[in-house]
C-alpha cells in the first residue's frame, strides 16, 4: 500500500484532505478517482481510455489483478442497469443480523415506538434504543 501511495502521489493524483486513501486528477473534462484501501484499488472515472491507461501503468509496476466491473466493495454491493448504478448495504447488514442472531427475528415496520418523547430521566431507555440503532444503522 505505501508503495502504491507513493505512486499515486508521483503521477499528480490529488489526495483528499476529508479521505486521505482518496485521489482524484482531472485533465480537461477528464476525471478520474483512485482509491486505495487496505490491498484493493478502486479505479473510477469519466473516461475509459484514461482508466485504460492507468491499469496498464499499475500492472506494469505493481503484481495486480483486474477484477472487471466492480460488484462489491468495503461492504458495499453495486449493481448496474440501463437506469443507472445501485449501491446497497444489504450483505453488510445480513452479516450484521447474522452475528447478532437476528436473523431468525419477525421484522417491524419501525425499530423503535413512534413519537416517542424521552426526557433526560429516561438513562436506561436511552441506553436500549442506542443499542437498537447501532444494530439498525
């Protein structure tokens, strides 16, 4: 991963100062986003050929796999259609239900009780509905 953040930082890949494994160049009305995480690179952009290019460039120098379109990343899954790109946590979340053991559990139209009013008394409830959203999201 350094070496790779290395490379990126030489080729005037631009890092993000809120995500420090995001860079991004632009080139005319060309954009292109290389994201690096853990041993997985993420490449994105406007403009096929300039993609093209770039994953020639790494195989030249870095043992890398192109794994074609992208279909799951950092617990993301992405599906593509003719009406655009759909992103969704669902795997992420089935895992989470699986770990907690909630997989066998009816499912509710609403986590918690609607319009609920709590007060700065109510410590021991406040503490249930945080742990329920932490299971929820």
């Amino acid at each position: 991963m350094l070496l790779s953040l290395r490379f990126i930082q030489k080729t005037r890949y631009i890092q993000s100062k809120s995500d420090y494994s995001l860079f991004t160049k632009t080139i005319g009305s060309s954009f292109i986003v290389v994201f690096l995480f853990v041993e997985d690179i993420l490449l994105t952009g406007n403009d096929d050929v300039k993609i093209k290019h770039l994953k020639v460039f790494f195989l030249q120098h870095f043992r890398i796999k192109d794994l074609g379109t992208l279909k799951y990343f950092i617990g993301i899954e992405f599906s593509r259609s003719k009406h655009g790109l759909f992103i969704s946590q669902r795997k992420y979340m089935l895992d989470i239900l699986d770990e907690t053991d909630l997989t066998k559990e009816k499912l509710e139209k609403f986590p918690m009780e609607q319009n609920l009013k709590l007060t700065p008394t109510d410590d021991d409830l406040m503490i249930y509905y945080m742990t329920e959203l932490n299971i929820v999201g």
